[in-house]
C-alpha cells in the first residue's frame, strides 16, 4: 500500500510537473504569436527555440536527481544561452536597421493626420502670427474635403479662417472630410476639395465631368531624389532618372558615380509620388527592394516594398513637402542641373513638380470664393509656405 501511495505521489507529481511545463511552452508560443504583430519576426523566430530549452528542461525535472539529470540541466542551460544571444543578435540587427531608415510617417502611420488637429494647443498645424483677416460662421463655411497627406495644410487653412469645433471621427469636422471621392462635390455633400491635382484629377476622369467643376491652383510640391552622402552622384538628367526607375540603369557608376549596384527603395509605390514620378518617366515603375514580413492573422510571409535604408547604392523618393529632420545625412539630387526648392519649383524650373489645387463645382458660391480668394492672399499663402509647401506666388 505504501508503495503505491508512493508511485502515485511521483506519478502525479510529474503528472503536474508536465502540464506546468506544457502551459509554460503554450503561454510562451502564444505570447510570440502576439508578439508577431508588433516586432519583427526575425525576433521572434530566434525566441522560439526557447519552447526546446522547456523541453529538455522537463525531461531533466521528471528524471531522479543524479549525473544525468545535472547533464541534461546543463544542456538545457547552454541551449538557453545560446537561444538568448540569437535573440539578442536579432534584437541589434533590428535596431541597426531601424537606425538607418527614414521611416514614412504619412503612409505608415494611420494617426498622422492627428499631429495636426486645428484648434488644438499641442498641434503641429502651421499658424497666422496673428488674427486672419476673414472668417467663417458655421452657416457660411464651405464643407472641405481634403486628403491624409495634404491634412496639414487644409488644418491650417481651418485653425484659421474656421469657427472652433470638436473634431469628429477620423480628425473630421462638420465642415472637414478626409480621404473620400471628389466626386462628392457634385452630389452636394462637399463644396471645396483641396487635394494634389493628380489625386483629384484621377477621381474626375473616372468619376465626372470636369467641365462641371472649376479648379484653382493654390500651392505646389515636388518629388525629390535623393541617395547616401557618398554614392558620388550629386545630380540626374531626366533621361538618367528615366532609365534608373525603369531599370535600365542598374550601376551608379553608369551615371557617373561610384561602382556600386543602384538599390531602389519604392515604399511610396502606392502613393501619388510615385504615380508623378510614373507621369514624369512615362513607364511604371522598376521592382525597389522588397523585405519578407509575417502576414497577421493568415500565418504567411509575404514580400513588401521598403522604406528607404542608407545603405550603399540606396536611392529614395518622396515630396519636398514631407522632408523632415530625417532626411539630415542625405543628399538631395539635382535633375537637370536644378535642385528642389521654392523658387525652383515656384517658377517650374524643376521639372517634377504638381499643382496643390482647390477644386469646386463649375458655378462657385460667393463663401468659396471668399474662401480661395483669402488662400491666394498672403495669409493663406504663409500658411501654405509654413506648411511644407510651395506657394503659388511670392510671399510678401
């Protein structure tokens, strides 16, 4: 009997012991599985080995105390070890690679546009010194629309001239809409759409009639080039720029600068700089540099296009306007002899720019064009410049 008592007191002892250790590994998976949402999965992968460590960790509890049951601790502990600087390697390589990249904070980050709310003190909006010289009510102000990348701006143009609400879903307002068609000015819902004039224009070819709708120019932008300090190309021709983004050109020495393999970075290949650029070279697009990344919650690996890395032969794109303090240690390249700036892209010098426009139906009320006639002044042209904009005509 007590023999028994005994076997059964082992018995489920290991018995706990296993299902402790089972839960451990199951709790530990399912936390990477969590994980793999937020971290990179190179991260994780190297994590993984450590559901081996519990293993062999169990077999050690389970075994009696003795040599074999120290080896296999042993071993359980050098595996961990070795698990724990993989992991660690993994966690450097993910930094490092973070270090040199400029990240795109207007397509990769879906708050974006809440850096910028009007009428909030800790706003990043552009603002008037002083009291604009027009305002709206809430019965006379024309209903905006306007697009995510070109929110600052429109922000801008509220913060001022608009009277203070609480924004609502999606930082919109009563009188602002984000990120839909414009063909809604046509069905009323929308009086004025400041957008880029290829995002609206792609919208009106498909959608409506154009000679239903009146455009005005009120600002511009540019897409810029740009490589690492030391790639020995300071500028393109436009022919150049046309074959190193359809892939013609593969070597930076074909173009002058030094014997190094062109890397393409295209993390803007869904965003209208790469339809200006695609506009500009007539032909889409050469495949950039692509990463494996783990697909949530399909359990995939699927390949997506970067974000620029300062890494060797690495050429990028994306708008004068959204140039930023992470752009320091690049160099910007001139296109036929001229580089982005206001003056160049004021005067159309620069050859790849695009209209910022305000677009209306065909017969404007008297509040838009109150409201367009106030953008063109210098008020609103400060503000377009404060933005990250090009104003359509010199500031005063």
């Amino acid at each position: 009997m007590t023999k028994i008592l005994v076997f059964l007191k082992i018995f489920l002892g290991n018995c706990l012991k296993i299902a402790l250790t089972l839960l451990g590994i199951w709790l530990f998976l399912f936390g990477c599985y969590l994980l793999t949402m937020f971290v990179d999965w190179r991260i994780i992968a190297a994590a993984l080995p450590f559901a081996l460590v519990f293993l062999v960790l169990l077999i050690g509890w389970c075994m009696p105390a003795g040599k074999v049951q120290k080896r296999i601790f042993l071993t359980g502990g050098c595996l961990a070890l070795a698990v724990t600087v993989g992991m660690c390697s993994m966690i450097g390589v993910n930094l490092y690679e973070n270090a040199i990249t400029i990240h795109d904070t207007v397509s990769g980050d879906i708050r974006y546009p809440a850096k910028y709310l009007p009428f909030d003190d800790d706003s990043d909006i552009a603002r008037l010194p002083g009291a604009a010289s027009e305002h709206f009510t809430l019965t006379d102000a024309p209903v905006l629309l306007t697009g995510s990348d070109i929110y600052p701006l429109t922000a801008a143009f509220v913060n001022a001239v608009y009277p203070e609400t609480e924004h609502e879903y999606d930082y919109e307002f009563p009188y602002l809409g984000v990120n839909r068609a414009p063909s809604f000015l046509l069905e009323g819902k929308y009086d004025v759409c400041i957008d880029r004039a290829q995002s609206a224009g792609g919208w009106l070819d498909e959608e409506i009639d154009q000679t239903q709708t009146q455009s005005t120019v009120i600002g511009r932008d540019a897409v810029v080039l740009y490589t690492r300090e030391d790639s020995g190309v300071t500028g393109l021709t436009s022919e150049e720029v046309t074959g190193i983004l359809t892939g013609k050109i593969a070597n930076w020495k074909d173009v002058g600068g030094n014997d190094t393999k062109i890397k393409l970075f295209t993390k803007h290949d869904l965003s209208s700089a790469a339809d200006l650029l695609e506009d500009y070279i007539g032909a889409p697009l050469a495949d950039g540099e692509t990463r494996w990344q783990f697909v949530f919650p399909y359990f995939s690996f699927a390949r997506y296009t970067m974000e620029y890395r300062d890494v060797r032969g690495a050429l990028g794109f994306t708008f004068l306007s959204q140039i930023d303090g992470q752009y320091e240690d690049v160099r910007f390249l001139a296109v036929d002899g001229v580089t982005a700036d206001e003056e160049s892209v004021q005067d159309g010098s620069y050859p790849i720019t695009e209209d910022i426009i305000a677009l209306t139906r065909a017969e404007r009320s008297a509040e838009e064009t109150r409201l367009i006639s106030w953008i063109l002044s210098d008020e609103g042209q400060t503000l377009v410049r404060e933005s990250g904009f090009v104003p359509v005509n010199p500031v005063k």
